[in-house]
C-alpha cells in the first residue's frame, strides 16, 4: 500500500512538472573530525546533507530508470565508465585486462599508461 502512494506521488509530479519545495530542502550538519589536534582548519569538519528521504527515494528511482534507458538504448559510449551501473572503477580494470589478455594471444605488445588525478 505504501509503495503505491509513493508511484502516486511521482506518478503526479511528473504529470504536474512540478518537483515539491519539501524534496528540495536541504539541511547540513558539520561534524568534527575525531581525534584532530586543532580544529582551525576546515579539512578538520565532515559535512553531512540531509534531504527528505521520499524525495531521495523517487530521484534514485528515476535516476535508475533513465541510466538503463540510455544504456540500452545505446545512448552512452561502451566507454563512458564514470558514474553508471556495473561501470565503476573495478569494471575498468577488468576491462583492461581482457584488452591486454586478447593482445597477448594475437601476439602483441601491450602499453598501458595510467594517471591518478588527485583534486587538491
């Protein structure tokens, strides 16, 4: 019974066009980091966004659905790995290693340059 109110409340924004102002809303909350010498620096703090959970619930619904929609409707490059389903960073690897693998029985030699880009 629950489940079906919620589909009723998406099912009736997206008739409407209209996201609630409640869904919108958030609220942060900064926590300390344990065991830091001095809190003067703002790396010291975690910061935490609340949101309503129903929103959150419906937009990883429709986040759900649109990524299997363009995935399988061939809308996404096989090689956008970043963000997706079943595409994460292990999936990479796995991948550049059956390249090399298939390589390697063809008799060829494989190079394989990596970067870890760090945001400082």
């Amino acid at each position: 019974m629950c489940l079906k109110r919620i589909i009723n409340i998406a099912d009736i924004c997206f008739e409407l066009g209209y996201w609630p102002l409640h869904f919108k809303i958030s609220t942060s909350i900064i926590i300390p980091k344990p065991n830091k010498e001095s809190y003067n620096s703002l790396k010291t703090f975690r910061s935490i966004v609340l949101l309503n959970t129903l929103g959150k619930l419906i937009e990883k619904v429709i986040s759900e659905c649109l990524q299997f929609y363009l995935i399988s409707n061939n809308f996404i490059h096989s090689s956008q790995l970043g963000g997706l389903k079943q595409r994460s960073v292990f999936n990479a690897r796995v991948m550049l290693i059956y390249f090399i693998y298939t390589e390697w029985v063809k008799n060829n030699t494989t190079s394989t340059l990596l970067f870890d880009i760090v945001q400082l």
